[in-house]
C-alpha cells in the first residue's frame, strides 16, 4: 500500500557519504565468494577487535603517564575500568603489522581466542576458528583490516563512534541478507519507540530472543537521553543461535553493557536459563508464527501456561506471549512485536487472548506500517502488555506523573499511514514520530486523560474491554478505530483472510459439482476416471 504521508527526507548534497556509509563501501567490496551472512562475523569481530585494542592502548598509556609501568600487564590495572587485557599477539597493532602474511586467518582465530580466555565477560563471546575455517583471501582479508584500521575509535569521548558503526554494519547486514535470514536484528526504529512507549527507566529489562541485543542498547540510550542512571538497571537476555549469541555478546561489550545472556545459546522454550526471574520490562521481537517450537506432547503441563491454555503446537506466538506475562514483576510492563494473525486467530489462541484481556494484562495494541522488516514487508503489530493497569506514579525526568487506572480500556492506534522512506523500499519512524506516538500512549494513561487524551479517526480509539468482548475479543485496530474513508483503509490480514474463506468455500463446491456429475454418469452406466 502506497504511504501517502510519508515525510520527504531532506535533500543530500550530491557525493556526501557518511563516516560509516564509506566505510560499508570499502568494507563491502572486498567481500568476494563469502556469503553475507558469513561475511558479517568476520567484519563485526574485526570492528570488535580494533574497538577493545584501543581501548587498551588507551589505558596502557594512561598507566605510563602515572608511573605504573610495573602495572602494565596486570589484567587488574585494565579490568578495574572495564577494559579487557589484551596479550601482544591479540593486539590490533599486531594483526595490522602480520596482515599480509599467510597465515593471517589464524593469528586472528587465535588473537580472539586468547581474548576469550584471557576476560571472563568475554566468555563464548567470540567466533571460534572461523577466519581459518573459511579460508579467505589472503590480499582481501589485509585490505579490510586497512578499511577498519581508519575507524577512530576514541576519536570522540562524548561520541559511541564504534557503537556507530557496530549499528549501521547489523542493519546493512540484516537489509543484505533479506528475507528469512536477518532476524539478528530488529529495525532501530521499532526498537526505539518501544524503548519510549514502555520506558525502562530502573529495574530489570529482559528480552527472551535477544537478537544481536538491540533492544539493550537502545534501552541504554533512552535512559542516557532522559538523564537516568544506566546502573539502575540490569539486564538479561537468552538467543538461540550460536553464532547471534556471539554477536549480541559483542555488541554489547562494545558499549560496556553488562548483561545475563546466560551460559549458552539455547532455546528459550526447553532451556529457559532465567527461570525464576520477574522482570519489570521485556521488549522482545520474537520469530514470527513459528511452526513446530514443541513436540506436541512436550511443555503442555509447563508453569509458564498456569491459568491458561497450552498454546497450540503449531505455531509459537501465543506460547511467546505466555513465556512473557510469566516473567513480568507485579507492575512490569512488556512491548513486543507479533504477526497480525495473533490479533483474531481462533480455538486456544483465542481462549488466551480472552483471558489476557478478562485478566486486565493488554493495554495496547498499535498495528505498524508494512515494509518495516528486512526479512518480511507485511504489517506487524506492537503489543503492551501491562501488570498493573490500576493507577501508580512513575518518576520520569525528574517530573511525576500519575497514571490512572486503566483496567476497563484498551488503547487502539494504527501507524500504518505513518513513516518515511528508508533505504529506497523500507519504512521507518521519525525521531518526532516516535515521540508523537509516546504522547499518545502517555496521555491516555495519565489522570485527568478524559480532558486530555481525544479519540482520532484514523489514528487511535480507547475502547472499553465490553465492546472488545462484544467484538468477540477480536484485537484488530481497525474493528475500533473510525475510518472516514474505508476503501483507502483496508485492513490487508482482515481482507485476506475474507478472500480466503470464499475462495475455500468455493473450491468445495466445486468438489461438490464435480462428485453429483460423475455420479449422474455412474447412474448412467458410464464409468468416467479422472
């Protein structure tokens, strides 16, 4: 659907590129035969690589400066600031000075190895053997480590200049490798208006399907933008993937996040490693309708579904849902994306979501434009569920605001007609879009909202949990929200899945003609095979 709206980016000055934009252009046509999806690991262990180098230099030095050279390879005199010890040969100048030897690949593989053992945060962080493994170009492999060695990364103290560019590097990873195989990475912008809708300002943040950990950083940087205190928080965290556990390991030591991921890469469904924890916000993207999470007979009795259905084996959307409102604190909130089908799907996927609803946990369900996603252009929806809908005061910017209680409504917003053009075929949202769609959530919650917060055609609808009930707790925006004009609002899933119903009606009876003629025929004493 065209998004008529759209903001028109500012003009560019014609051959103006971006510090990071260069860099991916340099970076990229080096490449050669490597899958991307092979490729990222190497350039991201690299950026990794010449990141923690110079931080260590940078502290090495700082111990020179104080006449501490006695200190100098102690891993405490390091550590105590949080930088990671680097031995000679894991140094970036090390690397840099033997690039074009043979035997690159595995100084490298060993360089990350002897980093891993040698900091314990770094543990099962790294990619093991894989430059040697993969067999790269000698002269490609040295002219990449030349295109790294021009970032500067302590260039600008007040400036995250590697977290930059470990940022743009994830999303032009997750764009290249497409459909299917970007899930490591959740859109910056989603992840930021979550980030503003829920506001993880203190206590323990947690994300089941963490990605590359995303949700973290920008979790971080909310609370860095609102002048909060990062310690106040903690986080944690489970991946599935082996090789995107590494990635949010490292993304996140970048920043001098400090994070539970737990012991491995596991599945989050038969290996939860954070079993006891209540978290007071989860953000989380979890893999869209995913078939065959659990053996049919597996998990049905499990505690995170007490009090309410097993979710279907089928597909896994529900169970996501579940696992979260299992973990929330007594008034933690979660945001979370899910396909839309979640939103009226029926049989045990409704009987949850009726409870949910009867049991006051959605507050609000705001369905997202299409072309969002790297791996998928269809519209997804942005769940929050919350534990205490009653009303509670939330310090926030120095600033108190009460919030009213809630229990009786949902809010409904429809994004979809909102964004700008990202990347040619991507959408994205605004930083003033994000903070609009803030406002429109935190007004409707706070006292006083009836004076404040106003239904809009179009955009947003408060309705009572009765008329939801009376909707047959349907959850679809576009079943509360007005439309003046229906014909250039139509809601895709709801329309396709009406086109769906009639067409199967249609080919049964068309099975149906076809089974009366042929037995016309038999009556007949003709015999007619197909």
């Amino acid at each position: 659907m065209a998004n008529k709206n759209m903001a028109k980016k500012p003009a560019e000055k014609k051959n103006e590129k971006s510090f990071e934009e260069t860099l991916w252009d340099a970076a990229n046509k080096l490449r050669g035969s490597v899958e991307s999806s092979e490729y990222k690991h190497i350039v991201l262990s690299l950026i990794f690589l010449k990141f923690i180098s110079d931080t260590f230099e940078k502290q090495r030095q700082k111990l020179i400066d104080a006449g501490l050279e006695k200190h100098i390879d102690m891993v405490p005199a390091y550590t105590k600031d949080n930088v990671f010890y680097l031995p000679e040969e894991s140094r970036w100048s090390f690397i840099q000075k033997n690039a074009k030897q043979e035997d690159i690949s595995l100084k490298i593989d060993t360089a990350l190895s002897t980093i891993e053992k040698t900091n314990k945060a770094l543990q099962g962080a790294l990619p093991d053997n894989y430059f040697s493994r993969l067999g790269l170009d000698v002269s490609k492999l040295a002219a990449l480590i030349d295109v790294i060695n021009n970032i500067d990364t302590l260039a600008n103290p007040h400036e995250d200049v590697v977290g930059r560019v470990y940022e743009y590097f994830l999303s032009k990873f997750a764009i290249a490798e497409g459909k299917g195989k970007g899930e490591f990475y959740t859109p910056k912008s989603i992840v930021n208006l979550i980030a503003e809708l829920i506001e993880p300002y203190k206590g323990k943040i947690y994300d089941p399907c963490c990605g590359s950990g995303g949700m973290f950083v920008q979790s971080m940087k909310f609370i860095e933008n609102h002048k909060g205190n990062k310690k106040d928080v903690s986080v944690y965290g489970q991946e599935y993937t082996g090789a995107t556990y590494k990635l949010a390991k490292m993304n996140l030591a970048i920043r001098g996040i400090s994070a539970n991921l737990g012991a491995a890469a596991k599945d989050t469904f038969a290996n939860d490693q954070h079993e006891t924890l209540k978290a007071d916000f989860i953000m989380a993207n979890p893999p869209f309708n995913q078939k065959d999470w659990r053996a049919s007979d597996e998990l049905v009795d499990d505690h995170r579904w007490d009090g309410y259905e097993a979710p279907p084996s089928s597909n896994a959307n529900y169970a996501w849902i579940l696992h979260m409102v299992s973990k929330l604190s007594e008034n933690g909130v979660a945001g979370f994306i899910l396909s839309n089908g979640a939103l009226s799907g029926d049989g045990t996927e409704k009987a949850i979501r009726k409870k949910l609803i009867e049991n006051n946990l959605v507050e609000a369900v705001i369905i997202l434009p299409r072309s969002m996603f790297y791996t998928t252009d269809i519209s997804v929806t942005l769940w929050i569920l919350n534990k205490n809908k009653k009303a509670h005061t939330v310090p926030h910017e120095d600033v108190t605001r009460n919030y009213r209680d809630r229990e009786e409504e949902i809010l409904f917003m429809d994004l979809r007609q909102r964004g700008e053009p990202f990347e040619k075929k991507y959408v994205q949202f605004s930083e003033q879009d994000i903070r609009d769609f803030a406002d429109t959530l935190h007004t409707w919650q706070q006292e006083g909202a009836e004076d404040k917060y106003k239904d809009i055609a179009e955009y947003c609808y408060s309705a009572k949990k009765a008329e939801v009930a009376a909707k047959d707790y349907s959850l679809v925006p576009s079943k509360y929200i007005e439309f003046i004009n229906r014909d250039e609002n139509v809601d895709f899933d709801e329309k396709m899945e009406s086109l769906r119903s009639d067409f199967s009606s249609l080919l049964s009876k068309e099975e149906q003609s076809k089974n009366d003629l042929l037995n016309v025929f038999k009556e007949l004493g003709y015999e007619i095979k197909l």
